[in-house]
C-alpha cells in the first residue's frame, strides 16, 4: 500500500491544503474532448464520479471500468487557477529551503505544455510558480532577502542542451556534484530574475531555442524533456543563516508507445531513449517511495539531472496527464498504471494463463 503515507510526518504538516499522503503527490489532469473528437463522435470513457475523493474511472469495456485512486484529480471542467491552487503549497516550501519536484507526464497531446506552460491567455504552473515566489519573497521582504535564477534545459536522446545560451557550443554539457553536494551543469546559464517580466523574457528566449534546428517544432517537443530549474538563495537578515533550495518544473516527452512499423532509424533512437529516461523517473520514485536502499537516479541524464530534488526530504508533484477519448484508451491506462507505482503502490502481478 502506501508505503510514504506516515514516512514524514512533520513535512506533511507543513503541506497544507494537499492530503497528507508523504511527500510524493500524484494529480491526473484529464483534457476536454478536442473538437476534431467531438465532430468524430469520439466516445468518454473516463468517468468523474468520485473524482473529488481522487478516484477516477477507466470504461475499459461496455460493462468493466477500472478505478484509479490519486492525491487529486481534475476534470476538464477544472482550470489554472484550481490546479495550480494546489501546487501553490510545494512552491512555498522551495522559500523555506525545501528541494521541490514538479513535472508532467502523459501521451503526446494530454495537456503537460498546457499544464506547465500553458498559453498566453491561460497561464500553466510555471509562470504561475515564479509569480508567486516573488510575492511571497516581497511579503517576506523585512526578514528574508531573496535570490531568484532561472535556467531552462532540454535533454533530448540523451543529451543536454542549454536553452538560453546564445553561443552554439560543440561541447557535450555534463551533470558535476559541487563541493555542498548540489548537481549541477557547469556553463550553462543562470538567468538572474528580478521580477515576473524579466522571467518573461528568459521563458520566451527559452521556448524560441526548443525551436532551432528541427524541422516540427511540436513532433521535436514532444519528444524531448523540457526543464525549468529555479535556484533560491535566501538570507535570513536577522541570523544571517542563508539557505539553498532548487525547484525543477519539468515538462516530459511524450509516454506513448511507438508503433512497430515506425521503429526505425532516429525515431527509434529517440523513442528507446524517452523510454529509458521515463521508466528510470518511475524507477526512482517508485524506490523513493518505497524506501528501498539503492535509489538508481543515474540511469538517465533526467533523472540525474533531478536528483537533488527527487528524495531526501525534498517533494515531488507528478501529473498524470489523460485524454477521455476512447481512441486512446489504451495509453491513458498505460499512464495511469504508471502514475499509480509511483505513489508507491506495487501493481498487482499479471494473471497468468493455466
Ligand atoms: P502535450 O504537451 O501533452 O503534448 P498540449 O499541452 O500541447 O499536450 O495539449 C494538446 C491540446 O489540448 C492543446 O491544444 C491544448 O491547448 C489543449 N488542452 C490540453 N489540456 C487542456 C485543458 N485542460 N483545457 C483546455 N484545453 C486543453
């Protein structure tokens, strides 16, 4: 069962707003029917019954559904403002000095970009976290001095590329361990943040490089990671103790399966590569949330990459991301499979035929 639930009490006192449930929290987002699905006559099969208790419903046949349970779940009903209503609780925790992890998955087209990114008119958690890190920082602003940097990377096929550089480099940029135990990418930058419209500019210089050198913007994106890294430094002005803390919003490739008949050439490089990196994630909460002794973090550039913010005593907020449509039904319990061992729950072993 949930292993995490009782691990860390005195942080979950402290997540308020979020069912205490240790500090792993697993929220599935369902996107509406696209309007290409309602015209097409696309059947829902997902079902929202109890989904304010965290229970969601799979129809996976006339008669059969399957039930998932999550710390949340949102309908398509449910808009920024409530989602992120409920991340707000992790991003405060990253000004106490908290590591924090937030990240999207789900099949290519479910939401994550609208989840994190989100659009000019309809802004995701990322633009959302800073606003709010800065307005908590003003209102601290008596006690605390606050410094805020942002990075913006892309690992893609194994491979980390800096976002906000301006020099094309040929050098491969690795994952170093600093003298305080921080991972970290030396080279890459660190874009200094004094307000929302300064992290404005760095997310949209950051959003137009994903664009450079590929031919499809969206089929390159939804192949590749896309992560935020925001560093907190702070100063307490009345004890001068000073604190470091690191909040990744991670926007992940697409989970979906390759077909057969497209395994081939790059594509299959970089489908055996999202896999890699996607089941190494699930590998290291599962662990984490299993409280197994060996955390396999360097398996993939991701989950490297992630480590000071995955485990310890940092949190981490996964969201699965769903589409209703019975057209993708089988991914969507794919993604829900996943999601549920990471919460820590070992999936039943499989019936085996007699
Ligand atoms: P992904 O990043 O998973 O590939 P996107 O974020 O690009 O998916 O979403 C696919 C489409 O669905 C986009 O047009 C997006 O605006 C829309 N969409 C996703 N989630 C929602 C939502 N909760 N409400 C309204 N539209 C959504």
């Amino acid at each position: 069962a949930h292993a995490c639930a009782e691990s860390i009490p005195e942080l979950n006192k402290m997540v308020t707003g979020v069912q205490a449930l240790g500090n792993i929290r697993v929220f599935c987002r369902c996107r509406p029917l696209s309007k290409a699905e309602i015209s097409a006559g696309s059947a829902q099969v997902v079902d929202f019954d109890a989904a304010k208790d965290g229970d969601i419903g799979i129809l996976t046949g006339a008669s059969t559904k399957k039930t998932f349970k999550f710390d949340r779940v949102y309908t398509p009903k449910d808009n920024q403002v409530d989602v992120f209503a409920d991340a707000l609780p992790l991003v405060t925790s990253v000004l106490d000095g908290y590591n924090v992890c937030i990240f999207a998955y789900g099949q290519t087209g479910t939401g994550k970009t609208f989840t994190m990114e989100g659009t000019d008119q309809n802004r995701g958690v990322n633009y959302r976290t800073l606003e709010q890190l800065f307005h908590i920082a003003k209102e601290r602003s008596e006690t605390f001095m606050y410094n805020i940097s942002v990075s913006v990377l892309e690992v893609y096929n194994e491979q980390i590329r800096d976002l906000l550089s301006t020099s094309p480099t040929s050098k491969r940029l690795e994952i170093k361990q600093s003298a305080e135990g921080f991972h970290h990418v030396p080279g890459i930058v660190e874009a200094q943040v004094e307000n929302i419209m300064e992290v404005w500019n760095v997310l949209q210089i950051g959003s137009n490089s994903r664009a450079v050198g590929s031919n499809n913007v969206n089929e390159h994106s939804s192949r590749s990671h896309c992560m935020l890294c925001i560093m907190v430094k702070s100063k307490n002005l009345m004890t001068g103790d000073c604190t470091k803390s690191k909040l990744w919003l991670v926007d992940l490739a697409g989970s979906e399966r390759l077909a057969k008949t497209d395994a081939q050439g790059e594509r299959l490089k970089e489908a055996q590569n999202i896999n890699k990196s996607l089941s190494a994630l699930g590998d290291v909460v599962y662990a984490l949330a299993t409280k197994s002794s060996h955390i396999p973090y360097r398996n993939s550039k991701l989950t490297h990459l992630l480590q000071d913010s995955l485990g310890g005593d940092s949190k981490t907020l996964m969201f699965v991301q769903i589409s209703p449509s019975e057209r993708d039904l089988s991914e969507t319990l794919s993604s829900l499979n996943f999601a549920t061992r990471v919460r820590g729950v070992e999936l039943g072993p499989a019936k085996r035929q007699v």
